[in-house]
C-alpha cells in the first residue's frame, strides 16, 4: 500500500478503536447516555453536512427520507445510545468484544432476509464460531448481578442493530455519497434525540476529560474516522479496508487496558479469537465467491485486467462497505 494508504489505515483504526474508552470516560463522569450520542451525532452531523453542501451533493438525497430515519435509528441512534447504557455497567473491553460479533449477526439475520447473504460451508462455521465467541464473553465475563447482565444485553442489542443498518443501507441508500447519506442519518439521529435529551439533562456541567471525549466522539471517531476510510478505499481497494474490521477491537482492548486499567476476563480471552475468526470466514467465502464469478463471467483476455485496474480507485460511493465495519 502508498504511504497515504497506510497513513489512512492507521488513523481508522485509531479513530474506530478509540469510541468505547471515550464512551466509558463520558458514562462514567455521569453523563446520561443519551446525551453523551446526541453530542457525538451533532458535531458529526455538522462537519459531514458542511462537506456535502460544498461537493453539492444535498440533492441526491430527495426521496429517500423514509429509509434515511431508519438509517438514523438502527445503526445510529439506537446502537450508539445502546453501548453508552451498556457501558454503565460493563468494561470498554467488553463492549469491544461484543460488538465485534455485528458480521457474525449478519449471516445470521441473512439466513431469513437477504438472499444474496445466506451462508453456506465455511459461512455457517463462521456463524457458529462467532456465536461460540460471543457466548463466552458474554456468559463468562458478565457478572451475576442485574446491572451487568442488563449492560452486556444492550451491548449485544447494538451488535444485533449495527447488523441490520447495513441491510438497509445496501438495498435503500448505497448508491449515495456516504458524506451525504450518514451526514443526514446522523442529523435525523440529533433531531430523534434532542427531547430526550431535554427531559434528561446532565445533572452538573460535563469534566474536562468527559467534554474532550465528547468532542473527540463527534469530530475524530464519527466524521474523520468516516473520510479517512473512503480515502482508504481509494488508495488500497475495498477488500484491504475491510481488514479495519479486525484491528478496531484490538485497538479498544489495548487502550482500555492502558489507560483505563481494564483486564479483560477469561471469556475475552477465549471469546475475542473466536469472534474474530468467525466473522473472518463468515466474510472471506463469500467474498471469494463473487470475486471467482465474477472472472468466470468475462470474455476475453483483457477483461478481468481492465476490471482490476477499476478497482484500485473506485468512486467515493465504494465507502459503502464502511457499513460493514461501523465503529462503537
């Protein structure tokens, strides 16, 4: 990869490994947790908005407001809201853990949903891996009490949402200029959330440390982390992005461990391998696939070259996969 390239990876994965430490420094400063979303999705909203006006990309975005709120709701306002509550009552780390399982959810929600997603051999292992993982963290790690057992059932919640959004967005707003497309989702997200916010204020004035996250949430992890992967996909192609997947969690885990003293527990231990190699084959075969069909369908020598050399810079709208590796 260019230097670009690896410049844009690195501050990907640091930006989409950073939000469950950040999360956890604002929840625990006794910030409501839906005050701490409706802060992150407006400063993202702003600056992904700004962007699109400037590239005039506003107008494509009429006739699609129906699926833009659910959009908003289930990979934004939900699961966002979900990991704060979450994180009240469970470890960063652990939420890390979790949320990787989301490619996981997908195979499973495909089997009932989306046809083009169902699995099948190293796909169904993939699932039952993921699903192995997840009910060893889960199960192991979370502790007996209601407040944890609660925590680790929102996290699992915002895994199962962060699932869904990408179905909805693959088959409704794919075809949109991500700038665009997540800059209105999020701005529906600020609007769904500002009078919960107004019923539930924060009790005091947010620390120093807590308000430096919040703005680190909105501004780095949400509309940063955002460009930066589409320059990514640019210089290394979709698949190589794709590997982001698999560094954010161990990105979290280690900040956890280094700056918020975090160990993670024996299901971490056992679960996090699990998690990771599962959604490893649960994405990898039917990737190989439609890459193998797709050279078998061409004609003639010079056709899978010319598709090739397409692929090193594809549009902005390739940021599509982005879907497929949402932050916390």
């Amino acid at each position: 990869m260019s230097t670009r390239a690896w410049a844009a990876f690195a501050g990907v994965s640091m930006f989409w490994g950073m939000p469950y430490l950040l999360i956890k420094v604002a929840v625990d400063d006794s910030l409501p947790p839906v005050f701490v979303t409706w802060v992150r999705v407006v400063l993202g909203a702003v600056v992904l908005l700004v962007l699109a006006r400037r590239r005039g990309l506003l107008g494509t975005l009429r006739g699609r407001l129906r699926w833009l709120i659910v959009m908003a709701l289930v990979e934004i306002t939900l699961p966002f809201t979900l990991i704060a509550i979450g994180e009240q009552h469970v470890s960063s780390s652990l939420a890390a853990v979790v949320i990787a399982a989301a490619p996981t959810f997908v195979v499973l929600l495909a089997l009932r949903f989306d046809p083009s997603e169902r699995a099948g051999g190293l796909r169904l292992a993939g699932l039952a891996l993921g699903l192995g993982g997840v009910a060893a963290s889960v199960g192991i790690d979370v502790g007996a009490t209601l407040d944890q057992l609660l925590g680790g059932a929102a996290i699992l919640a915002a895994a199962l949402c962060y699932a869904i959004g990408p179905m909805v967005f693959k088959r409704h707003l794919a075809d949109l200029d991500p700038r665009a497309s997540m800059g209105a989702s999020l701005t529906i997200a600020a609007l769904l959330l500002t009078p919960l916010v107004v019923i539930t204020p924060p009790a005091s004035v947010p620390s120093l440390a807590a308000s430096g996250a919040l703005l680190a949430l909105g501004l780095f992890c949400t509309a940063a982390a955002l460009l930066l992967y589409g320059l990514l996909i640019v210089e290394a192609g979709a698949g190589r992005a794709l590997v982001v997947t698999y560094i954010n969690p161990l990105v979290a885990l280690a900040l956890g461990m280094a700056i918020l003293g975090e160990r993670p527990g024996v299901g971490a231990v056992i679960g996090f391998p699990l998690i990771l190699a599962g959604s490893w084959l649960a994405t990898r075969s039917q990737r190989s696939r439609r890459s193998l069909a797709g050279m078998i369908g061409q004609r003639g020598p010079e056709a899978p070259r010319k598709k090739a050399r397409a692929t090193l810079r594809p549009h902005w709208s390739a940021t599509r996969v982005w879907a497929a590796s949402r932050p916390g």
